[in-house]
C-alpha cells in the first residue's frame, strides 16, 4: 500500500491528524513531509503495524502509548501502561523548579524525584542541570524499568531507588524533593480514556486527593535540610486543602501556589521563611 492509501484507512477510524501522526511516526518523518511521498509504497510489516495502532487508537488506547514515547520539555521519553503519560502542566512544575535552582546561585544541589513514573521530571532536571545530583523513587518496578530505560537513552547520569515515598530510602538529606504525586479524588470521574489505561496507582490520592502529600510531608524530615524546597503538583482545586496541611506539618515554612498557562493553581512550593 501506498502512503496515501494508508492515510485514507487511517482516516476511516481516527482524526486525520492521528492517522498522519501515526503514519510519519512508523516511517521516521515529519507528519508534514507525508505529502511529499504520497506515492510511496510502504512495506508489507509496516502497513500492517500501521493498521494495528489505528484500530488500537479506535478502541480508546492514548495515542502516547501506541506511539511508545512523548515529547516532554524537548526530550523524547519512553512510555507505556505502567507510567503517567507526562503533561504540559508537569513541565511547567519543572521549568520553576529550574528557575529555583538557577535563582538558588550553588553549585551541586541535590534532588530527589519522588513517584518518579517514567523519569520525565528527574532526568529532564539532570540534562538541563548537569551539575545536579538526581535521585529517582518509584514505588513500581515496572515503572523504574521504563525510567531506568529513559535515562539510559538519554545519557542521564541519576541514581534509582525502588521505594514507597521515603520507606525503603537511604537516609541523605536533599535540597530539592519534587514529585507529582496521585492527586484525584477516590470515585472522581476521570475522562475514560484516562481510567482505562493510565495505572491507578499514579492517579488516586485517597478520599480528598492529598494523602500521598500528607505521606511525603510527614515523613521527609530526616531527608530535608532547613533550606529544602518541596515542588509538587497539584489538582486545580486543591490549594486550600494543601496549604493547610504544609502550614499544619511545617509552621516554620512558607507555602507558594502557582499558576499554569491556564490560569489554575496547579503547583505548590515549601520554602523556608525567609526565602
């Protein structure tokens, strides 16, 4: 079959930006260079992987996941099942987290990633910030396998650890802990697409949507220094809820909550008083 033809199937089940998407992904293109090879023949085992990833895009499976990567803050991470698929907001997390440590003016700063998922936020700090030492946890195997597998791809030289939050961690103080824990409320509606697909346990934070923070919080005192900085993202409804519980948890710091692009409340920073 020819590129144009196969464009054509694909636009039977899916939008025609996936079906272009899809196609320019198995052959190594821009989706806008497609054009340019209407007439070419496509082979057999690719015409056939091709028609298995629409049907699979038909039935409801994230693009991201038949695809098996995402573009996050300009790196391409590997993703499937057992990962979050990474999301703007989670690089905005990222970019303040960057500003921090620039503004921060030291040298070496360590950070610890925590629910780590695919790595996208660890390494992603690692390859902009070299000099930073980076330490990621996750709880799920299957997930550190997918990570571990990231950095190896991009040449991020970060330490691993198979933990729940804090519980099986060497004890080291860090002056970063950033993480993007489960946030949605038990029984929240969620799209489908998304409760079908994305693993559970990096979706559901408990009846209010906070206690994997409450978790983290309250255990993190022997790997925090005075100065550390908390990074975390957050539900769009769950400021009040979470300033309440840091201010509760730790009187001597201050709580910042930051927009995104969207305008929503979507992170949540622990600093010292002072800073």
């Amino acid at each position: 079959m020819r590129v144009e033809d196969l464009i054509v199937y694909g636009k039977k089940y899916i939008s025609s930006s996936h079906a272009k998407l899809l196609l320019a992904d198995l052959l190594k293109k821009n989706p806008l260079e497609l054009l340019l090879i209407l007439d070419l023949e496509v082979e057999p085992n690719l015409v056939q992987e091709y028609q298995r990833k629409v049907l699979a895009l038909k039935n409801n499976y994230p693009i991201q996941y038949v695809i098996g990567h995402v573009n996050f803050y300009g790196y391409e991470f590997l993703v499937n099942q057992d990962v979050l698929i990474p999301r703007f907001e989670t690089e905005e997390l990222v970019e303040k987290v960057l500003q921090y440590e620039q503004n921060c003016g030291k040298n070496n700063l360590s950070v610890l990633d925590l629910g780590c998922g695919s790595g996208c936020i660890g390494i992603t700090l690692k390859k902009k910030l070299p000099n930073l030492l980076v330490t990621l946890v996750d709880k799920s195997e299957k997930a550190l396998i997918v990570a571990k597998e990231n950095a190896k791809r991009l040449e991020a030289d970060v330490t691993f650890y198979q933990s729940d939050w804090f519980s099986n961690l060497p004890i080291e103080q860090y002056d970063i802990i950033v993480s993007n824990p489960p946030y949605i409320k038990d029984g929240e509606e969620i799209e489908k697409i998304v409760r079908g697909n994305e693993p559970s346990l990096a979706l559901y934070g408990g009846k209010e949507g906070i206690d994997c923070y409450r978790q983290i919080l309250e255990t993190s005192y022997p790997y925090q220094k005075d100065s550390t900085l908390f990074a975390f993202e957050i539900g769009s409804d769950q400021k009040d809820l979470l300033t309440s519980l840091v201010e509760k948890t730790y009187p001597d710091r201050r709580v910042v909550v930051e927009k995104d692009m969207q305008g929503r409340n979507r992170m949540l920073f622990v600093l010292p008083k002072n800073e």
